[in-house]
C-alpha cells in the first residue's frame, strides 16, 4: 500500500516558477511508476509527466516538455514536478499517482492513461495569474 501526499500548490504569476513535492509512506520502491496528472474545471484529467523510479527515465506531454522537470529524492521519499515558465493553462488541481510496473516503457505517460495507476494524492491547487 502507498499512500501520497501533495504539497506545494499556490498562485504564481505567468512565467514564475513552482515546485510540486509528493510524499510516499513507505518509501519509494524503485519499481513504481510516479506520475503527475491535472485537472482544470471542467476538463478531462491530463497526465503531465512520469518518472521510473528504478531507472529515472522520465516523459512528458509536448504542452509541457521543456518547462516541467520530474524528480525523486530517494532518501526522502518524495518526487518532486519543477514547474518552471509556467502558463495559464497550467493552471489545475495537480495529483501525484503511483504505479508497479517492471520496466520503463510502462512507464510512458503519454501511452499510461489514469485508470491504469492504482495509488493516488489527493491534490495540490495551482493558480496562474497573468
């Protein structure tokens, strides 16, 4: 069982910069699959990026590529999501899942949908004003 704990959500203006940090109880087994998703009003929940705890492979969606970096502190038990150029439409609620998987490839954010991550935060509010 893991249990995920957000944090770090706030206002930021567009183009500052926020850090999102998810917390594992238990630790991070290196065969989990950490992905970050959100949710805007009304629209459908969008995985953003994921990293492979075992090899640190990392993978993004385009609207993000470049801006948002994914990454783990093994010792804490944390990910963290650097949010860095942020835009408005960046602006959601912002969840951390988890998932076993065996190897990186299924780790792929972009071909991995929500319904296939079992462990799930509860969410971080961002806020992007222009």
């Amino acid at each position: 069982q893991v249990q995920l704990v957000e944090s770090g959500g706030g206002s930021v203006q567009a183009g500052g910069s926020l850090r999102l940090s998810c917390a594992a109880s238990g630790g991070i087994d290196s065969n989990l699959c950490m992905a970050w998703f959100r949710q805007a009003p009304g629209k459908e929940r969008e995985g953003v990026a994921s990293l492979y705890i075992r090899t640190g492979s990392s993978f993004y969606v385009d609207s993000v590529k470049g801006r948002f970096t994914a990454s783990r502190d093994n010792a804490k038990s944390t990910v963290y999501l650097q949010m860095n150029s942020v835009k408005p439409e960046d602006g959601a609620m912002y969840y951390c899942a988890a998932q076993p998987v065996i190897q990186s490839d299924y780790c792929n954010i972009l071909t991995r949908p929500a319904n296939e991550f079992r462990y799930w935060g509860q969410g971080t509010q961002v806020t992007v004003s222009l």
